[in-house]
C-alpha cells in the first residue's frame, strides 16, 4: 500500500463530510483529483474503502480501520511537525556526544548530570569510541561534539581543553617489578595484565602502543571497568595501565604501587572538540560551553 498524509486527510474528510465532493473541497482538491486518489487507495489495498448509495458515502469495515489508522498516523505526523519546529528555534534538541573511555567515566557523569536537569528540552546521545573513530565522525558531521586524546591528529577540527589525563601504571606491591623506581612500559610487557573490554576504547589505545613497540600485551584477564580492573590489581591478578584520576578516585589503602609512566603517549590531555564551534546548534553550544566551563 503507499498512502500519503494527503490521502489520509482526504479519506478523513471525505468521511466526516459524508460525500466525495465536500471532502474533497475541505481538502482543497478537485472532484477528479480526490476521486482519482480514492481509486488508488482501494487498488493499492484491493479493498473498497466506502459504501456509495444515493446519499452520500459511508465506510466499510475495512474503510473503519483506515480512520482509526489515519487518525493515528495524522496525529503523530503534527507531534512531529511541532518537535521539529522545536528544534528550529533551537529550544529542544539532541546533542550527540562521542567521548573516550577516560572522558566518559571519570569526568562527565556528573557534568552531564547538572547539564540535562537544568536543561530539560535537551538529551544528549552519548557514546564512548576511541579517539580516532571520534575525530572521524566528527569531520563525517556524524555528531557535533567529542572529547579526544591530543594524541590524535585533529587538524580541520575546532579544539578546547578539557582535561589533563595522564596513565599510570599499577601494581601489586610484591609484583617483580614493585621495586624498579620507573619501569617503561617496554619492560612491563613481560607481565600479565588486567585489561578493559577488548572493544573499549582505552584497551585499544593501549594495545596499539604495544604493537608500536613490536610487542603484544599478556592479558590475563579483562573487566568492564576501571574499578573491576584496580580491585583485581590489589589482589594480585596482574599489572594494569589506568588514568591517574580513576586511581585518585578510588579508595585509599590500597595494595598497590602506582607508577607515572614515562612515555609521551601517557602524558595525555583531553581535548574538546567539533568541526565547527560557531556552526553548532544553540542546544550543542550550550553543552559545549557547560564542559568549557568546569
């Protein structure tokens, strides 16, 4: 069947009217034309729509489940006409927000937090991506907004900063390498690790430094967090490479040592960014200027 809203408004009115002419007036259609459009709406469903007698027209049960059908249908069409108009004026929107592993589970839960209670027409689509694949999108205009590791090329883009995020490497205090005053990462590729998801973005940052080096890290296990990670490393299941501020956050006391790393890749900075701040909607800028803020 292939209706569209015109052929749905007139089949409406063509029913509260009672007869083909009214409706097709109410319509603003020619008799020919709002005829011709019932014709093809019967040959497309196979089925009579109305009963034709001398007084007019009236519906049959099949006719009485096209209105129920239409009524919805022309209803959720006005809902989205008025949503989009929202969205013109810039009162309502959805900010689409790709944010690495660091970004998305240590500084901005509670930033987006405060963001969406005191703006309730926003929502924002959030969603944790290395920083390549970020900086991709954003120059694909996937999405208005990024938070990235300056570790990638973001040329083309428009950048803030937004966090100082170095890695730190932990261990258990009796692990071999506990009394090596600053081991290189080269050198912990020889251990077991504790690691993110395989598919998280901090995991494949990492494991491309690795194959960088022209080695593979050990993983002897993997967790879904950060604080599944450091627990498992307070009791002895392995070394782990972690952002400073997961480590500062969690609580003191542990059984580890914390290590800085040495390597310009661990020296990491948060950047935010998007292919163009002045062109963002007002809904995305009012996001951009809440995390410049902090």
């Amino acid at each position: 069947m292939h209706f569209d809203l015109i052929d749905l408004r007139l089949y409406l009115n063509i029913l509260e009217a009672g007869n083909i002419t009214a409706g097709a007036a109410c319509s603003h259609l020619s008799l020919a034309a709002a005829s011709a459009r019932i014709r093809g709406m019967e040959a497309s469903a196979g089925i009579a729509f109305f009963q034709r007698g001398r007084r007019g027209v009236s519906p049959t049960p099949a006719g009485k489940a096209l209105a129920q059908h239409a009524r919805l249908m022309l209803q959720q069409a006005q809902y989205l006409q008025q949503d989009l108009a929202e969205y013109a004026k810039g009162v309502k929107g959805q900010v689409r927000l790709l944010c690495n592993t660091t970004a998305i589970t240590e500084y901005l839960p509670e930033l987006l937090a405060d963001f969406l209670r005191a703006h309730p027409n926003l929502d924002i689509d959030l969603q944790e991506l290395p920083s390549l694949r970020i900086t991709h999108a954003l120059h694909q205009g996937t999405a208005e907004l990024g938070i990235v590791s300056d570790a990638v090329d973001t040329s083309g883009l428009d950048t803030r900063p937004f966090r100082d995020d170095p890695l730190v490497l932990i261990m258990p205090n009796d692990h071999p390498l506990a009394d090596v005053r600053a081991p290189s990462f080269n050198q912990t590729l020889a251990y077991e690790y504790v690691g993110l998801n395989a598919h998280n973005a901090l995991a494949i940052y990492l494991e491309e430094q690795a194959l960088h080096s022209g080695q593979r890290m050990s993983m002897r296990i993997r967790a879904e967090g950060f604080d599944g990670v450091m627990r498992m490393v307070a009791h002895g299941a392995g070394l782990a490479i972690v952002p400073q501020a997961a480590v500062q956050r969690f609580a003191a006391g542990q059984g580890w040592k914390c290590c800085a790393l040495e390597e310009p890749w661990a020296q990491r900075k948060l950047l935010l960014c998007a292919r163009s701040f002045e062109a963002l909607p007002r809904y995305a800028g009012a996001l951009l200027e809440a995390l410049s803020a902090d």
